[in-house]
C-alpha cells in the first residue's frame, strides 16, 4: 500500500470539500450545489449496501423518508431540539433498514429486491394516508436548520456532513469488514465456507445503510425546509439506486460523478421539464447498454483509445 | 464420388478464454453417415451445436448445400435442411407425444406432417400406442426413440445425433443404428453421429476421430485401424 | 354490503388480472420480467380515448394495434438483443424495463391533451345479482378478463403459434433446433402482453378514470402481483389478482381510500416476506 496507490481515497475528502467556496458566489447556484450534497450522500450509502455488498435494496427513498418525516414529526408534535431530531431521524431510519435485512433475510437476490421496491411505493402511500401530520402529497414546512444557522452556515454543515459520511463509507470498504462485505458480494457462498458469518456482516451493511441514509434524509428536510410524499417517492429510490450505476460502479467516485450528473444536468435542462422522464428513462436504457461501467470508466476507456492513437500504446501500457 | 453437403472451415469455438474447438476442418458429403467419436470432453457436441447454429464460432465458416450458414440462426438452418437432436432436454416434457412429432415437422403442411408422422410410427411402433402420452412421462429409451422420431419427422437433408447411445442398452442401440441405416438407404439422409462408445463404426461410412477440441484423424470405416481409436481415448 | 364488496373486488382484481397475466406470459415464455407492460396499454388506451370521435370500434383497434406495436417494437429491437448478449439477467432487465415505462409514461403525458380521461361507452343498463345493481359494462368487462385466458389456452392447443410459445418456454434449446424463430415468438408474445394491459387500461378508464398515475399503479400492481402470483405462473396471477382486487375493495369500504392502497402493499410485502417463490411457485425455474 503505498501512497500513489491510496492517493484517490485520500484525495476524496478534498475533492468533496472544494465546492463550500460556493458560499463565496451564493444565491440560486449555492443552494443546488448544496442540494447536490444531499444525494451523494444518498449515492455512496446505494454504492456501499448494493454494489459493494451485493444486496438487492431499492429502498432508498425509504430509509432517506423516514429520517426526514422523523424531523418532521418531532417537530409538530414535540419540543426535541433539531439536533436530537436528526439524530433520532437517522436512527429510526437504521431501525427500519434492520427490520427490513431481518423480514427478507429468507429471500433471495431479486426477490429481496422486489420487497424493498415495494418498500418504496409503500412509504410515500403511507405518508399521504397520515397527510394530518405529514401533509401527505401536498407536503409540509419546517423551521429547518438553514432558517436556525443561517442559510450559509447549514450549507457549509451539508457539505461537512458529506465529506465525513463519504470519509468514512471510503475507509470503511478499506477495511476488513469492508473486504468481507466485497467478498459477500462476489461470492456469498465461498464467504461462508471460509468460517464468515455472512448474515451478521449483511445485517451490519442494512444498518449503517439505513442510519447514512436516515441522516442524508434528515439533513435533506432541514435543506430544503418542506418535503412532501411526491419528493421521496419510488421514482426518487431508482434515482438514487442508479446514481453509482451511472457514475461508475467500480470506482470511489463513481457516485460522486453520478450525482452530478443526475441532479445538474436536470437544472440545465429546465426549460424542458416536462421531457425530463423520457431523458431518465432514455439514460437508463442507454447507460445500461453502452455505459454498463458507467461514465468514468467509459470516458477513461474513450480517453485511452484516443490517446493510444497520439502516443503509442507501449507507453501508456507501462503506467496501470 | 457424390457432391459436398457441408463443410466446416477453420471452426474456432471458445468458451471464454477456454478453447473448445481449434481450427476443426471437417466435411460431409451427401448420403454419407459419418461417426465423430472421441473421449468426453473432446468437443463433440460442441461442434454439433455449433453447427446447428447455437454457438456462435470465434472464427471459421460454415457451408451448407453451398451456402454460407456462419450467420444464420438455428430455425434458418432447419429450414435449408439441417437439424441436430442434442442429448439432453431433445424433448417437450409437457407436451403429449404426438405434438413432439408435430414440431418435429415444424416446416411441413397439415397434410403431409400426418404422412411423415404414420412414417414415424411404422418405424416406432411403440410410440404410436402412445401418442397422447406426455413425453416427460416416457421411459428413457422410449424418450430416445421419440428424439430421433421428431429428427425423422424433421425431414431433413442431413440429421445430426448428439451421443445416441447415452444410457440405452447396447441391443437398443444396435436396433437404432440399423433402423438409421435402413432410413439413409431408402430416404438417402445425411447422417453425422457423434459418439462416445464405437458401436456407430458399425454403421458409420467415415469417423472423424476428435480430441481435445482437434481433429486427430479422419477415416473410412472400414480401413480404419483399431489402434488409432485407441490413441484417442488413452493418448498416443 | 359483503356482497357489493365483492363484486366490486371481483370487477377490479379482474381488471388487474390482464397485466397481471400480460407479465405472467411474457415472462414464462421469455424468461423476461417486464415491467413496462401496463404503460403501454394506458399509452394505448390514451390512444383509444383520443379516436373514439371515428367510432368505438375503429378506437379499439387502434389502441390494441398501437400497445401490441410498441411491445413487440421495444422486444425485438432492444430486448432480444439484449438477452442474446447478457442473458435473462432480471436486476439488468428490470432497470432497462422500468427505463422504458418511465419514457412511455412521459410521451403519454405529453403526446395526449389530457392528463385524466374516461372512456365513456354506451350504457347498456344494469344488472341485479342478488340486491346489488352492476353495470353491464362491468360485467362484460369481467367476462373478457376471464375469457383471455381461455383464448389464450385456446390459441395455444389449436395454432402453430401457440404451439411454439408454448415449445420455447418448455424447452429453448429444442424450439430453436426444430425450426422456431424463438426472437420472433418473444417478440409475439411481447406485443399480446402489452395488448393485455391495454385492455385492463381500457377498462380501468371505462369504469373509473385513467391516468398516467393509475396507469403506473397498474403498472406496478401488475408487475408485483405477478410475482406474488408465482412468477411466470398465469393461473397464479390470476388468482392473487383476484385476491388483491377483493382487499383494495373491502380496504376502501373500511379503512377509506387513503389508507386503501397501504393495506394492500402491506399485505403484497408481506407475501412476498413469508412466501418469496409466490402463491403457487413458479411454472419456471429462474
């Protein structure tokens, strides 16, 4: 392990980091930046339990509801400082995901699958039925954290709260339990047969899984200050499940690249909104057949060819 | 000498990076019956599936009647004439024995599939007591009878059988090799056999000898030497 | 007010059961969950609605011939392709399908003036089954939900069609040797699941109001339903259908419409939790 060879990793952190200079240009472009954070968060705790650890979850919009609408609640029907709520949120949240990983445990693969799907088109369906308390599909206010710190302040608090999350989820797959949980997702049987208990490291994954998402949930809420049934439905859980996809789901930043391009590119196109769902059905579609390695590693194979066609290859061979 | 039917070229056939078969050249002329043996594992059905149309060789062409056949799907082949009978799951399981037969003629009328079915059943007697059977529900030999059926009812100009002797008892065997010959000396079929036990030398006009995805020789069946078959099978 | 439930849930697990069986068969012949089905037949019913000026009959047609196009389209020219290079891979095929509900969804709500319609048929009276009056159109739309799977058992012992969809989900390897174009039958069979969700679509918006949401209820239910059903197994997913349009009946009578569609996917996950392979298990190994 040398440094070069750690050098992305370690680069992370500051790479995610750079953009809270966007509080320097502030306004409109600010606050999408800002919006962004929130789903890379999302991003790397879908990269992490389902292409990391092999686990069928699409319930991400799920686990991500229930930390909001836990801050939600808490602050219509008590007096629980924000913090404490969206602690509680991210809890909560990693309590459902344990639920969830124990109830399916019996299921295999895509049937799992199928039920945190359902999951997902579930939990909004719930939301709209108490709509007395959560505003159901027309949504909700809060005084969230951005009125209480300031715009600014909670801005930068998003973009630490990444960084952080990110940090760890990278040192996490580094470490042996990261290992086992690339090892389950390779070959569950041969993990097993090696004396590892895979059900615990599963449980382990749902749960951290469930508390990030819970949190990023929770942090999105105080965000953007309302939320509704129709933010965190089940198109949002096949977002945010294909965002490592579309980035690349072999790299640390895969999932960064994937947000990016999922939630700006949208704000590029807004003068066409209403085509918005035929580009992300069509991206879909296309990332899966052309990109199956997402845009990194298509670009960097794209990067290459081209370039093996100025240098010749022998040199380029020499650097991987 | 009568004209080329098919001819293989070069056939490369990989699974991964595991060669299968390398540069197999390999030719069949019309009314011959020709035997591929070769120990488990040379490639036999390989090539036979392959020629069939469902693998897709790395390299190589193939020509039928002469056409060039490289490309075409499985049901193009069959339909110029060429069918193969694999050695395992050669059956509808679900489907009773007669309507096997029926999709056995699949590019025959109404009319003449029930010509070519009580053909069939003049071969196979056994098979016409049981037509409303469910083919899943056959005896082992009587399933291999009703495999070979639908490859007569096919109506082909060349009929490929994957292993036929798997698992029947070496007079059934000797039964449907005589009934085989009996079939190209009157219908004038193409026969290719390939096979792991050397009973098919007995009917066979020429063998291919296959080892490890090559061709190691190729013979007519009567001069062939007992000894090369041997090498075959335990090294040279 | 048991009895009226009832009907109502018979009528509307009925209506469910035509995408329901649309999965189901695409699914057992081509080893295919296709998730798209129901999004097709409500662009198709849109399709309807917008021509019923030329006539109802010219209508349907239309909207059939348009749902059975674009399924046997998107099989033939994105899915078969796809199965040859990557195999029945279902996680792969269940993005791709949602991929293309998601963009038939969108050009439904922007190729059609409006967003909800209602098919509006002649009246053609009512029917007394015990104390309870049913619309005729209920009925008739009942009696064809059931009479599909006749048709479609009918289809399969006496044509040469049907036998070979039925030889290719028997058996892939021989299908193709004894001459069938098995992308072909895919692709057939592609078009007459989409022309089954079309017409669950048609009568949705016949006896209630279509839109492009409900369309992707049905879509959802159906897919769901199938595989609650035992994937792949139609008698299955008729019968959960029908199952699941009794509970979404007697939910609204007692726990009110919002709380209707929570009942009803509680008791789908919990299904699937207890029973993962489905009601009856699959009539075909994944």
């Amino acid at each position: 392990m040398t440094i070069r060879h750690n050098l992305p990793r370690l680069l992370l952190p500051f790479v995610l980091a750079l953009p809270a200079l966007f509080v320097f240009v502030g306004g409109y472009t600010q606050w999408v930046i800002g919006y962004l954070y929130l789903f890379i968060i999302q991003g790397y705790v879908a990269w992490l339990l389902f292409y990391k650890t092999g686990q069928s979850f699409y319930g991400y919009s799920a686990t991500m509801a229930l930390g909001a609408y836990t801050c939600v609640v808490l602050q219509r029907l008590t007096n629980v400082s924000p913090a404490l709520q969206i602690l509680l949120g991210a809890l909560i949240s990693a309590l459902l995901a344990m639920l969830f990983f124990l109830s399916t445990s019996r299921a295999k693969g895509f049937y799992a699958g199928m039920a945190s799907f359902l999951l997902a088109i579930l939990i909004p369906k719930l939301i709209e039925a108490l709509y007395p308390i959560t505003g159901g599909r027309s949504g909700v206010q809060i005084t969230g954290l951005d009125l209480l710190l300031g715009s600014d302040n909670y801005f930068l608090l998003v973009i630490f709260f990444t960084v952080v999350i990110v940090a760890f989820i990278a040192w996490l797959i580094n470490t042996r339990v990261g290992k086992i949980f690339t090892l389950i997702a390779e070959n569950e049987d041969l993990a097993q047969a090696t004396g590892i208990n895979s059900f615990k490291y599963k449980l382990l994954a749902y749960t951290v899984a469930g508390l990030l998402s819970g949190l990023g949930g929770a942090l999105y809420v105080n965000y953007t200050g309302s939320i509704s049934s129709v933010d965190i439905n089940v198109f949002t859980s096949v977002s945010i499940f294909f965002i490592p996809l579309l980035g690349s789901k072999r790299s640390l930043y895969g999932p960064l690249v994937g947000s990016m391009f999922l939630v700006l590119i949208p704000e590029l196109f807004s003068s066409i909104e209403r085509y918005l769902d035929i580009l992300y059905g069509l991206s879909y579609i296309l990332v899966m057949i052309f990109l199956p390695d997402g845009i990194i590693i298509g670009v960097g194979r794209l990067l290459a060819r081209l370039f093996s066609k100025i240098v010749p290859p022998k040199t380029l061979g020499n650097s991987s | 000498m009568p004209p080329l039917l098919m001819e293989a070229e070069n056939l490369t056939v990989t699974y991964g990076s595991y060669a299968a078969l390398k540069k197999v050249n390999f030719s069949v002329f019309e009314g011959e019956i020709v035997a591929i043996v070769g120990p488990n594992g040379a490639g036999k059905t390989t090539f036979l599936e392959t020629v069939a149309g469902l693998l897709k060789p790395k390299e190589g062409s193939l020509k039928f009647r002469d056409r060039n056949i490289t490309k075409l799907e499985p049901f193009q082949r069959r339909k110029m004439g060429l069918m193969l009978i694999p050695q395992e799951g050669n059956l509808f399981p679900s489907m009773p024995v007669k309507e096997n037969l029926q999709l056995g003629a699949f590019f025959e009328n109404k009319r003449s599939t029930e010509e070519i079915l009580n053909r069939v059943y003049r071969i196979f007697p056994k098979l016409q007591d049981r037509t409303r059977q469910l083919a899943g529900t056959l005896s082992g030999g009587e399933q291999r009878m009703l495999a070979i059926g639908m490859g007569i009812a096919a109506n082909v100009k060349a009929l490929m059988i994957d292993e036929l002797s798997l698992g029947l008892a070496p007079k059934v065997v000797g039964n449907l090799l005589s009934i085989l010959r009996d079939l190209r000396d009157e219908t004038g079929i193409t026969l290719i056999l390939s096979e792991q036990s050397i009973k098919a030398l007995d009917v066979a006009d020429r063998v291919y000898g296959l080892e490890a995805g090559e061709i190691r020789f190729t013979e007519d069946a009567q001069q062939l030497d007992r000894d090369l078959i041997k090498s075959l099978y335990l090294g040279a | 007010m048991v009895l009226q439930g009832l009907i109502t849930g018979i009528i509307i697990g009925g209506i469910l059961s035509l995408p329901v069986m649309g999965v189901a068969l695409i699914y057992g012949v081509t080893g295919i969950l296709n998730y798209a089905i129901a999004t097709i037949g409500t662009f198709g019913a849109f399709t309807t609605w917008l021509l019923l000026p030329y006539g109802l009959l010219p209508a349907i047609l239309a909207g059939l011939l348009t749902s059975f196009v674009i399924g046997f389209g998107i099989q033939q020219f994105l899915l078969n392709p796809l199965i040859k290079k990557k195999g029945n891979d279902l996680t792969l095929f269940f993005i791709i399908t949602f991929g293309i509900a998601t963009i038939v969804a969108g050009l439904t709500k922007n190729f059609f003036p409006r967003p909800t319609i209602s098919i509006e048929l002649p009246k053609l009276g009512t029917l007394f089954i015990a104390d309870v009056a049913v619309d005729i159109n209920k009925v008739i739309a009942i009696a064809i939900a059931f009479s599909i799977l006749l048709v479609m058992r009918f289809l399969e012992k006496t044509t040469k069609t049907g036998k070979s969809w039925i030889a290719t989900s028997q058996n892939l390897k021989m299908a193709k040797l004894v001459g069938i174009n098995v992308e072909f039958v895919y692709s057939l069979v592609s078009g007459i699941g989409c022309i089954l969700g079309f017409i669950g679509a048609f009568f949705w918006g016949v006896l209630y109001n279509l839109t492009v949401n409900t369309g992707w209820d049905l879509c959802f239910l159906g897919y769901i339903i199938a595989i609650v059903g035992g994937i792949g197994n139609v008698w299955g997913g008729m019968i959960s259908a029908l199952i699941m349009g009794v509970v979404i009946s007697f939910a609204g009578y007692w726990l009110g419409g919002m709380w209707q569609s929570v009942a009803l996917y509680v008791i789908l996950f919990a299904i699937l939790i207890v029973a993962p392979k489905g009601i009856l298990g699959s009539e075909r190994s994944v």
